[in-house]
C-alpha cells in the first residue's frame, strides 16, 4: 500500500542534525518555525549547548512538538562500571526528554564493547540496560524508543539492526518500550512489511525519512535529501500508516559534503517541498 500524498506540512518534524553544521538548537527552533514547521528532534550535544531550561523555553514559545530527544542507548561495554555509567547517562536522558516535552527517548543501542567479538552477548548487555532504566521511564511517562539500525553498524554503534529484532525486545520487556522506523536504516529489509504490522500502533513511535545515496561515499555523513536516492518512502510511509501511526515524519539527514554546506533556510525549503512530492 503506497500512502496517501500529503498536502501541508501538519505532521512535518525536522531532526536538529539536519542543520546540525549551520545552526544551534535556538537557531534550529527560530529557523523551523519561521518556516512553519512545528516539529522537531532534538539531538543532546545541541541541547546541552543550549542548556535544557533554555531550550524548554524556547520550545513551548514557538509551539513546537517535541518528536524525539536522540540519543539514549549505547548499553554495551566491557566493563560493569562502564556499563553502570551507560546507564546512569539514560537516566539523565530520560530526565532531559521529560524536561523538553519530547515525544519519546530515541535509543541507539550501541555495538561491541571495545575489543569483543560476542555480537550476542552485546545484544543481552542492551536488554539489560533498557531493563535497568524502563521503571523510571514509565514512571516519568517516558516510552523509549528502539531504532534499529543498518547492518552496517553493528559492530560500532547498534547491534540491534533489523525490526524484528527491536519487535523481539519490545516482547521481552514489555509496555513502555516501542521503536523509531528510520527509513535509512530499514528500506533494504525484506521482512520490513510484516514487521510494522508486528509492531503495530502502540509500538511505533517515531517514523524517520531521507534517501539512500548511489554512490554513499560516507557510511554515516552522506544521507539524502528525500527524492535523490533509492528507498521509495511512500511505499514504506504506506505500512507505517496502515499499521496505525499517526505520528509526525521526521526528516533526519546527516550530509557533512551536501546538506551541512547549504543555506540552513534553504535546506528548510527544500525538505517542506521534497515532503509534499516524494515522501
């Protein structure tokens, strides 16, 4: 099911890592909603610089969503005081998401630990840490949001890399845990359908658009602009919304040789008229 075409910009979010070279997140808020653009991701480098009560305050006077504070995560560790202190860094973050109204905790679950091979048992180190820190996330009503990300990454940054596995840990730790569907990272997936309707509308809770580059000449740095690459966002944005999201589209582009280099109100520009045509 390709989805409906969109005709405002109503549910439009921009990730702060979008404008990340240009501008501060004071700068990203003035700049998103000068445009009409009411929702935003914030990243946590970007919001310590601002400093959280600032950045409240800024948030609730331009009447922005908060769709997502990026990032909590990164659990793995090969050592229990590092891993303690992964843990205690959540626990903040989830301080932090509360404290700016933010939609959800975005987790990147982190790779191996530093010199490790047990890809598995990196895998159990993220379970435990989502455990460890899940009470005090719904106490704040906080739900923490499992991003799955490529394979590529698995050894350095997430070794939770397809949805079934995020649907396989939301199974095992109950209410309150749920996943962030970033396109770039799934598209190539070939159980991806059945994975959305597995997740289903109270698991989805952050849906993530740019394209896939041919050539990517940075793994990490050369994302695209919405209509210059390969993923076809319709077809997927179609499932998401069949299976029941309702949420904001979340433009996230990390391009330090494109995007990063151009105006930040035109990239602004270019994301509202790209959302209207391609995603």
């Amino acid at each position: 099911m390709t989805a409906r075409p969109l005709h405002d910009h109503s549910r439009l979010s921009i990730n702060d890592a979008t404008t990340k070279a240009q501008w501060t997140l004071e700068q990203a808020i003035q700049g998103y909603s000068a445009q009409g653009v009411r929702g935003i991701s914030v990243w946590r480098d970007k919001l310590a610089e601002c400093g959280v009560p600032r950045a409240a305050a800024l948030l609730a006077d331009h009447g922005m969503t908060v769709t997502g504070l990026c990032r909590g995560g990164m659990f793995p560790a090969p050592t229990a005081v590092e891993r303690r202190a992964a843990i205690d860094d959540n626990r903040r973050a989830i301080e932090e998401a509360v404290a700016i109204g933010a939609q959800c905790l975005v987790l990147v679950a982190g790779g191996l630990p530093k010199g490790a091979k047990d890809l598995v048992g990196a895998r159990m180190m993220v379970q435990d840490g989502i455990a460890a820190v899940l009470e005090e996330a719904r106490a704040a009503g906080m739900p923490l949001a499992i991003e799955p990300l490529h394979p590529m990454y698995a050894a350095d940054r997430c070794c939770i890399n397809t949805m079934a596995q995020a649907n396989d840990l939301c199974d095992r730790l109950g209410p309150g845990v749920g996943i962030a569907v970033d396109v770039y990272h799934v598209w190539w997936d070939p159980d991806l359908d059945r994975q959305i309707r597995r997740a289903g509308k109270d698991r989805l809770l952050a849906f993530h658009i740019c394209d896939w580059l041919i050539p990517t000449r940075d793994l990490l740095l050369d994302r695209g602009m919405m209509g210059d690459g390969i993923i076809d966002i319709p077809l997927i944005r179609g499932w998401v919304e069949e299976a029941g999201y309702e949420g904001f589209h979340e433009v996230e582009i990390f391009s330090a040789e494109t995007w990063w280099k151009r105006d930040p109100n035109e990239v602004v520009t270019v994301c509202k008229e790209r959302y209207l045509t391609v995603v």
